[in-house]
C-alpha cells in the first residue's frame, strides 16, 4: 500500500522542491532589480551591454576565435581607484565586465563597454585592448547625438587617435587627443573620460585582490 | 485524545510526511487560486480607481486592446481626429477630456523601443499621483521633456540636460524626472502634445482621450453621446475591468477544476493512509476495545488522527503558497490582459480560513469510512490476532 500511494507522492514532492528552487532564482533575480534602480543616480548608468559581438571582434581582432566573459570586482579596490581616476568610484564601477578575446587558446585582447553622458543623450563606447594594455580601437556602439555632432564624434580619424595610448598617457582632449569644435566638445569629452576610466579600471583589475567570475563564449 | 492520534502519527512518520506533503500541494494550488482571484480584482480596480477616469475614447478597433494599450503606453495603429476632442469637451457630463497621442520609436539594435507621450494639462488633473523626483512637475516650455525614472537612467539625464531625438530631430530640454512609480509611466517621455504632433507629423491628430465624469452615474448617457463621434468608439473602464475579470475567470474555472482534482486526490490519500493504519493497527484497536474503550471513542480518535493530518497538510500548503504563489503571479502577470503592477496575490484572513475549514472537512470525510472500520473491531479479535 505504501509502494502504491507512495510513487505519485514522492513525484509530487520532487516537484515541490524543484518550484521552490526555482521561485528562489526568480524571487532572487526579481529583488535585484528594484535595489539596482533605487540606488541608481545619473552617473551609475545600468550595466551595458555588448550588442555587435560579431562585428566588433572582426573590426578589432580579426584573428580572434572566441571570447570569455570575466567579471571583476572591485569594490574593494576603491581607494586605490579613487586616486587613480581623481574622483570617488561611481556605482557601477564597482564591477568592471570585460570580455576576454581568444585566438585558440591564446589571449589576444579584451573589449571593454561603457555608457557614458553625451550631451544629449547616453552614448555608448566599445573599447578594444590588447594584450599589451594599449588602445587597439575605439567605437560608439549608440548615440543619440545630432548628426552634426555624431559626425565628428564617430569619424574614424578622430577615433583611431586613441589607437595605441595606454593608461598612463594623457588623455585631454586638444592635447594627444585631437581637438573638436565646440559643439562636439562635450561628447567628445565624455568619450575621452571613459576610454580612460575604462584603462584604469582594467589596469585595476589586474590587482590580485580583484574577485574575478567567467563564463565561456565560442 | 490528540496526544494519541499524535503518537499513532508520528509512529508512521514517512506515511504521514508523504500524505501531509501531498496534501499541501494541493491547498497551495488552491489558496493561490483563491487569493489570486481576489487580488486580482482589489488591484485590477484600485489601479483603475488612482487614474481617475472613467472613459477611454479611442478609434475604431478592438477597445479593449486599443484602451489597453493606450494604458499600457503602447501605440495604436489609428488615431483620432482633434474635433473629438473638442466634442467631448463640450459635454457637459465631461470634467476633463485628457488628449495622449503616443508615438513608438523602436530601437532594434539596442533592444527596445522609445515610447514618446505627447500631453497637454488636463492630464495633470488624471495623473494626480504623479511625483517629481527633480525638476517641474509640467513643461516649461514646448521644448521641454519630462523622463519617467527608469528612461532618465538609461539615458543619464539630469533636469537641465538636453536631449535629442535622432527620428524626430528634435532637441529638447529637460524639465522634469519622475519618481519611479512602478507603473509603465517610469519609461515614457513625455512632451507637450502640440511638440509631439509636430515631432512625429501627426497635427492635430490623437491616440486616445481619457474622459473623467462630473458624475460617474451618467456613464451610460455620455457613452451613448460620445459613441456618435465619427472614427471614435467608447470603452468604459468598469467594461473594460469587467472583460478582463470574465478572461481571467475562464482561466481560473479551468485551474479550479484542476485544483479539485488534486484535493480529491490529496483526500484519497488520507483515506489509504488511516485505511491501511486501521487495518495494521487492528490488534492495538481491538485491545483498546477490550479494555474498555467504546466504539465511539475508537471512531473519535480515528477522526482525530484524519483531523489533524489534513490540518498540517492545509497549514505547510498555506506556507507554500507564499513562495510558489509569488512565481505563478510573476508567470501569469505575462499573460493576462492589463496586468496591475500591485501584487495579485491577497493572502487575506478569509482565503486562509476558507482553505483550513475545506482541509478540515476533507479530513472528516476521508476519516469516516477507516474510523467506521475501526470503531466496528471486536474486543475478542484481540484475542484471536494474538
């Protein structure tokens, strides 16, 4: 009698204790959110994401054949990355997402996203690093700047001036950096500043105190 | 009494867990029905109530996916002429006639599409609980732009920041940023009316006037007049909560039947459970008969035993329904038409009370025939079995 009625019911429990996992990742997923959004300001944009993988690889590592996705963190990092880049670390720079390029087995680079303040609108920066931590490219994944704007911004001589800078170079616009008109100052300005904090960060996350998460992308 | 029926349980405890876990999935199912039916309601109609309106005037179409997409911030594939507007403003019946004309800008390499709502001030009077976060609670001028707070983040705008709609080549300035409300205000922006007639060449053109009533018991007569709108139909908010309550209750007369299936099932396994007890306890019953207890204490504490078991099944099924309850409210609130943002789960005092006393008759009822078997035991079988 126990092996009859005990089947369905051990089933039935199984079930039970797989929704309970289940509705704990949800209900874990789902309290993320709000926390994420109230403790949001204006300069802790959203996590942003990579959206021309393909693209950006052959544009940037043409011989690449894979990528990882690594997270490090580095909210314990925060005093030594207030010095570098001369201001308190914003919300979302306590996890820097950066996307490990491979050819075979051998790394060949890193891509770096970033959104940051346009002037009239988010943009967002594509940053390829190589191996040797200097610039291999730079690209504006979205914008919603003006045309007149946008076209000096995204012109590829006034990008590929990054090509080859490191951390440790300056970065001020007018100076290694070429100069813009005054209507593309700001945008300008804003790309140059990420490209930097983005160096920083990554040069940062080399410290061994930096927790680091991946995952696999063929 | 109980502290018997307790011993005999807990004599047989991986029996009794299977039964009682059994049993708890069905009164989850069933209380999550029941509180999800009743939440559904309560939120359905309190949202309904904070917009303070009563009427949608849309074009031509299915209403109630026209009105709910108009307040959901969707678009409309028509649009109303602004005479419309004006009749309904000339109503008497009518307090405010609120002009939207809503526009969507997909965005397909960043996943998602900017919705733009073009107001003027009456909607000021419908959106009472609108909350600036920073800023002007209204346009400062018609280059201005008010963010819902989920929208000013992605775009990282601050009031006083500019920003340029590359579709509509617009620059605008922002006055504003709301409060994250919860609701699918936190990723509109909103822009005076005339600025979004001119920013997606739709002049004098709308998507929907949302009407409130001078007095909400002429909802009828001003349907009937407003109905006569050339291009406009009508669509009552208490219809429209009305339609949505008959599709979910569809839906849920179909759980329901599901739900009972599994109660009766839960039941027949406490009727096997006390059923082969009685039968493999038929020595100690019989004892118990021949030392003096009678027929009615033995049926009593049978029952008792029935009892208890579906009581601590009802009580884990209702502590199951908390969690699980919150997962079928995230899946259904996908599906279901004009979902409310509030929680559709009301696990009230009611619904609890209800779903113990039906586990508390089951168990009466599964406990009957195994009691009656036992209390029917002789005292000589005692000493027959020994």
């Amino acid at each position: 009698m126990l092996r009859k009625f005990g089947f369905p019911t051990i089933a039935v429990t199984l079930i039970v204790v797989l929704a309970a996992w289940w509705t704990r990742i949800s209900l874990s997923l789902s309290l993320e959110t709000p926390s994420e959004l109230k403790t949001s300001r204006i300069e802790a944009a959203p996590m942003c994401p990579w959206r021309e993988p393909d693209a950006d690889l052959r544009a940037f590592f043409p011989e690449a054949t894979r990528y990882e996705t690594e997270t490090r963190i580095l909210s314990g990092l925060r005093v030594e990355l207030a010095d570098r880049l001369g201001r308190m670390p914003t919300a979302e720079e306590n996890a820097l997402h950066l996307y490990r390029v491979f050819r075979e087995q051998e790394p060949i680079g890193t891509i770096l996203i970033r959104r940051v303040k346009g002037e009239y609108g988010a943009m967002e920066i594509v940053l390829a690093v190589s191996q040797n931590a200097q610039v291999r490219g730079v690209r504006l994944q979205r914008s919603r700047e003006p045309e007149s704007v946008a076209n000096i911004i995204e012109r590829p001589s006034w990008l590929n001036a990054f090509q080859g800078k490191e951390v440790q170079d300056k970065w001020v616009l007018g100076l290694n950096i070429p100069e813009v008109p005054d209507e593309a100052r700001t945008s300008a300005k804003a790309i140059v500043d990420g490209v930097r904090s983005l160096l920083i960060l990554l040069d940062t996350a080399g410290n061994p105190n930096a927790i680091t998460t991946r995952s696999h992308h063929p | 009494m109980i502290r018997l029926a307790f011993r005999n349980l807990a004599g047989r405890p991986l029996r009794v867990a299977l039964t009682v876990a059994g049993l708890a999935v069905a009164m989850a199912v069933l209380v999550c029905l029941s509180a999800f039916g009743q939440g559904y309601r309560r939120a359905l109609g309190s949202e309904l109530d904070r917009m303070g309106l009563q009427l949608m005037l849309v074009p031509l179409g299915c209403p109630y996916d026209a009105a709910a997409r108009v307040l959901k911030g969707r678009t409309l594939e028509n649009s109303l002429p602004e005479s419309a507007l004006k009749t309904a403003q000339a109503d008497p019946a009518v307090a405010v006639a609120a002009p939207l004309l809503m526009a969507a800008v997909p965005r397909p390499r960043e996943n998602r599409t900017d919705m733009w709502v073009g107001l003027d001030e009456a909607a000021l009077q419908l959106k009472s609980w609108w909350r600036v976060k920073d800023g002007d609670r209204w346009f400062r001028d018609p280059d201005s732009v008010i963010l819902g707070s989920e929208a000013a983040v992605i775009e990282m705008r601050a009031v006083g920041d500019k920003l340029y709609s590359p579709e509509a080549g617009q620059t605008l300035r922002v006055s504003g940023v709301l409060e994250r409300s919860g609701t699918s205000d936190d990723s509109l922006f909103f822009v005076p009316l005339v600025t979004a007639q001119k920013m997606f060449a739709q002049p004098g053109r709308l998507t929907a006037i949302a009407i409130r009533l001078r007095d909400p018991g002429q909802l009828r007569e001003v349907t009937e007049r407003l109905q006569r709108i050339p291009g406009a139909q009508v669509v009552t908010l208490t219809e429209m909560m009305g339609t949505f309550l008959n599709l979910v209750g569809a839906v849920r007369t179909l759980v329901t039947a599901i739900a009972i299936v599994a109660i009766t099932t839960a039941g027949l396994g406490v009727f096997n459970t006390l059923l082969a007890a009685v039968l493999e306890r038929a020595t100690e019953l019989s004892l118990m008969r021949a030392i003096g207890a009678s027929r009615l204490q033995v049926f009593a504490l049978i029952t008792t035993e029935s009892i208890l078991l579906t009581a601590v099944g009802a009580a884990c099924g209702i502590a199951l329904a908390v969690v699980p309850g919150r997962l079928i409210e995230n899946l259904v609130k996908q599906f279901i038409p004009f979902a409310p943002t509030e929680s559709l789960l009301s696990l009230t005092p009611p619904v609890v009370l209800q779903s113990l006393a039906l586990a508390l008759t089951l168990g009466v009822i599964a406990g009957i025939y195994p009691a009656w078997r036992a209390s029917r035991l002789h005292p000589a079988d005692a000493a027959k079995m020994e």
